[in-house]
C-alpha cells in the first residue's frame, strides 16, 4: 500500500507541476488594458484626425462621407466599446493557439482511434508512444491513466478488481479536472463582452438619442447640427455594440464546442482503458 501511494503522490506532484507550466495563458487583464490604450489612441488619433472634420476642427461636422469622423462623432462610449472588441479579438487569437496545443499535434480523431485500437491489444507501451507523438491535454491525461492502469497490474494490496478500475477512472478524472482550467482560461471573459459589449452599446445610443430630443427641444428651432451629432452617436454606438457582441458570441460557442470535442476524446478513451483493464486483467 505504501508503494502506491508513494507513486500517486508522486503523480500528483508532477501533475501540479505541470498544471501551473500550462496554466500561465495570456493575462486577460493585461490585455484589457493594453486593448484600453490601443482604443483610446485610435479614437483620438485616427477617428479624431482634424482633417476629418469640416474647417479642421472637430467640433464641427464630419467631411460628407467621411466615416472616421462619424465615428469619433460617436462620442467617449465608443473607446470603451473598441477596448472589448479588441479584448475579444486578441483572447480569441490567444484560446485558438491554447486549445492548439491541447488538441496536440496529430489529428485529435486519429489518435483517439489508434490509441483504442492499442488498447484492445493491450500495447500499453505503443500508447505511450503515440502519446508522447501527440502531446497536448490529452495525451497528458492518457499518460496519467496508462500511469494508474501499470501501478493496477502491480498492485499486491488485495484490491479488488473493480476497485482497481474505479482508482484508474479516478485518476484519469484528476488529470482531465488538472487539464480543463487551461482550456478554459479568459472564456468567461469573452463570454461576459459579449454581453457587456452590446448593453455598453445601447447604452451610448441612448445618450445620443438624448442629445438629438435636446436639440429637437431647443428654442428657436432645430439644431440640424446637433441633432446629426446625436443621431450618429446612437447608430455609430449600436453598430460597435452588436459588432462587439455578435464576436464574442461566435468566439466563445467556437472555443467551447472545440473544449468538448476535446473532453468526448479524453472520456472515450478512458472508458476504453478502464473497460479493457476489467476485461483482460484480475
């Protein structure tokens, strides 16, 4: 018995190691605030540009046509809005290459169905082989199971044979629960802009509504200036908004159907050791 637990708690070890390697992923506040400084110079420097406004000045109206100036006509929401839209665009770049890596080298699909057919003849070291070739999440979680399925065969503590299965589906679960935080790192961040991005959105065509009524209330007669400037204000705030949102969105249900075709793999395998080490082993 000590020897087993000597050799989990080796594996745990390793495994924690590992763990804390893999889970250093882009900073998601880092981004957000380096995304803040790249919004901010863009609406100022470009959007903001005198040359796009009438006279050179820009309190006066856009050029005809000219579509940097109505956006900076949006008004101070929308840097805030770009700050997520390039947040989202950045962290969608940085899970693509992540969950890359998770997958691992050779086609995800493939492996899977070698590494059964490596287990159905008990080829436990060409497994290991092919993990190795694979790399990524999971082989990692693989390795860690074919770890158990060996400490299981030279086990002499008395257990019984479904308890050594139940220790190996343990472990493979511990590796795969080690595995999934890397996965899913700044998800949650993506999946909350994608909501955030379309309120803050409405939130600045509401202002500019606001701004249009006031002109339209004046005394003396309508104030065509202002009202354009209000009017461009909401539209210009509710295109950025559902951009921003409707990005996120495909962003995050892409990356989560990638994070499940990945966890299906790493349970359809681990099925496949449990159920042939219950089948060909005591």
């Amino acid at each position: 018995m000590t020897t087993n637990e000597n050799g989990l708690k080796k594996q745990r070890e390793i495994n924690s190691v590992k763990k804390k390697k893999q889970s250093k992923g882009l900073s998601s506040g880092l981004v957000i605030a380096l995304s803040f400084v790249v919004a901010l110079s863009i609406f100022q420097f470009v959007f903001g540009n005198p040359d796009n406004f009438i006279g050179g000045n820009r309190d006066n109206l856009p050029l005809q046509g000219n579509l940097l100036g109505t956006i900076y006509k949006g008004g101070f929401v929308i840097p805030v809005i770009m700050t997520m839209l390039i947040s989202v665009i950045v962290l969608s770049i940085e899970r693509l290459i992540a969950i890359a890596r998770c997958k691992g080298k050779g086609d995800l699909t493939v492996f899977v169905t070698t590494i059964k057919e490596k287990l159905a003849h008990d080829d436990i070291q060409g497994a290991r082989t092919l993990c190795d070739q694979q790399k990524g999440s999971v082989a990692a979680v693989i390795n860690a199971g074919l770890d158990m399925y060996e400490l299981m065969l030279k086990d002499n503590t008395g257990l019984t044979k479904e308890q050594k299965a139940a220790n190996i589906s343990e472990k493979i679960d511990e590796a795969t629960a080690l595995e999934l935080p890397m996965m899913n790192q700044n998800l949650p961040v993506i999946a909350t802009f994608s909501n955030l991005g379309t309120l803050t959105g409405l939130f600045g065509t509401v202002l500019g509504m606001i701004r249009s009524f006031a002109s339209l209330g004046g005394s003396g007669g309508t104030d065509s200036a202002a009202l354009s400037v209000g009017i461009s204000e909401a539209l210009v705030n509710t295109a950025f908004g559902i951009l921003t949102g409707a990005i996120a969105i495909i962003s995050y249900n892409y990356f989560t159907a990638k994070i499940d075709n990945i966890t299906y793999a790493i349970d359809e395998i681990g099925f496949s050791i449990v159920n042939v080490f219950q089948s060909r082993h005591s």
